[in-house]
C-alpha cells in the first residue's frame, strides 16, 4: 500500500507544479514533508523506517480537505516446513531392485516364449 500511496503522491506533486514549504505546519511530527500551491496544502508524514503512513490535503487557510492513511500491514508469522525424511537412499535401492527383478522376471518370460 505504501507504494501506491508514493507514485499517488508523486503524480499529484508533479502535476501541480510544487513547491516546498520550508517550515512544518502544526505538524505531530518534524518528520513530515510539506508541499503547497495555489489550492492546496499537501504534508507526508513517514514512519520510522521511512514509508508514507499518512498523506494530508488541506485548505490554505489549513482546513483539512482529505488525509489518506495506508492500511496497516501485519507482520505474518514464519511457518517452519519439516524436511522429507532422509529415506531417499533407501527408495533407489529398493527402486534398483525391483528394476533387477523386473527384467529377471521379463527375461525369463521372453525365454519360455521363446522354447514354447
């Protein structure tokens, strides 16, 4: 979601010709950006490790117009897999074996075909 919320900021920005605003406006955090122009007041607040939680559009007399928050994303629990069991070896062998006594088997048929 952070990234949609990016590329819907970036495509707003460079379509409205902005500018940025050198000090914050009322703002929780220093952390957040802020963008105006004619119309609009625009802020990004990031979180800690640097995504888009938060875009703000607000009137110049600073009236919000719209805040769009990206949905929180949990984290997913790791599900251990447990390894196959290490009969591999075994399977070829017994694999090998049964293809041994299969040709015997095929052998010998073909040979009574053969007498008969």
């Amino acid at each position: 979601m952070n990234e949609t919320t990016e590329i819907i900021g970036s495509l707003l920005f460079t379509s409205m010709g902005h500018e940025r605003l050198s000090e914050n406006i009322k703002s929780l955090s220093k952390e957040t950006t802020w963008w105006r122009n004619r119309t609009a007041i625009i802020s990004i607040t990031p979180e800690q490790r640097g995504k888009v939680i938060e875009i703000g559009i607000r009137e110049p007399t600073e009236s919000w117009r719209f805040l769009i928050k990206p949905l929180e994303i949990k984290e997913r629990e790791e599900i251990e897999i447990n390894q196959p069991k290490r009969r591999l070896k075994k399977n070829i062998m017994n694999l090998k074996k049964k293809i041994v006594q299969r040709r015997v088997f095929y052998k010998n048929v073909n040979e009574k075909k053969k007498k008969n």
